[in-house]
C-alpha cells in the first residue's frame, strides 16, 4: 500500500496534536487507519492503470471478432 496517504495523514494529526499529551493517541490513529486501508483492498494507481490498458485492448479485439463473425455470417447467408 501507498503510505503517502498514511503519512499525509498522519502529518495532518501530528501538527493537531503537538501541543496537546495526547502523543500515544497519533500512534494508535495511525495504526488503526492503516488497518482500514488495508481491508478496502486498495490498488495502486500503476496497477490500475495496467489492467485498464489490458482491457482496453481486449474491447479491440472483441470488436475485431465480432466484426469478423458478423462478416463470415453475411457470406455463409449469401453463399
């Protein structure tokens, strides 16, 4: 997982916090929202935008297909 987003977070919480006892509090915050993220099964930005090119070139080739298909039923109509 990305910790940009964690750390971003925590940063955020950090600075709330700095003038208060409440140290153990962004420990355990950040612990507690890492758990969080991890159950939401969260993808990469790259991973997604792989699977988003594979699929694309998939949609080609199903077009491609269906065109053909379509293409040797007309002749198999007309023959």
């Amino acid at each position: 997982m990305d910790n940009r987003i964690l750390d971003e977070i925590s940063s955020k919480i950090r600075n709330l916090l700095s003038n208060t006892p409440a140290g153990d509090l962004e420990k355990n915050l950040r612990a507690l929202l890492a758990a969080q993220f991890a159950r939401l099964d969260l993808v990469t930005r790259e991973e997604f935008d792989v699977q988003r090119e594979v699929l694309l070139r998939a949609r080609e080739k199903i077009t491609q297909l269906e065109n053909r298909v379509a293409e040797l039923e007309r002749k198999k109509s007309t023959g």
